[in-house]
C-alpha cells in the first residue's frame, strides 16, 4: 500500500516534526483505505509521541500505524 497524496503533502513540512505538530497541521486529513478511511490524527496518535526526522517516516509510521480498515 502506498500513500502518495499524503506523502506529497508531508514532503513541504519543516522536519524534524512531533506527532503533536503533525496532529496539529494535518490530523484531519483523511486517508482513504480498502474498507473505510481514517483521519492521519487517529492513526498517529494510537502511535503516541515520536520525532519524525523527515517525511519518509511520517509514511511508515502511517503504514504501521492504520487499522484493520486497510485489509
């Protein structure tokens, strides 16, 4: 699974960026998965609080942190 759209929008973000910071510029962003969509806020904050050093891991950590939704 890829999220291009939201790795577009993550790349023109200042690094590095707390989970709160990104929850705060882009938590209502939906992400559209096979079975449902979920908000970027939801799937980083069951992730709790990390430093993000650039947009690379802003993706994976959404890839690892999406619900069953995404099956």
């Amino acid at each position: 699974m890829r999220l291009i759209r939201t790795e577009q929008a993550f790349g023109d973000h200042n690094y590095p960026a707390t989970t709160a910071e990104l929850i705060a510029d882009y938590g209502d962003s939906e992400i559209t998965l096979p079975n449902g969509t979920e908000t970027v806020g939801e799937i980083l904050g069951r992730l709790g609080d990390d430093t993000y050093e650039n947009s690379e891991a802003v993706s994976q950590a959404l890839l690892t942190g999406v619900s069953h939704k995404a099956i």
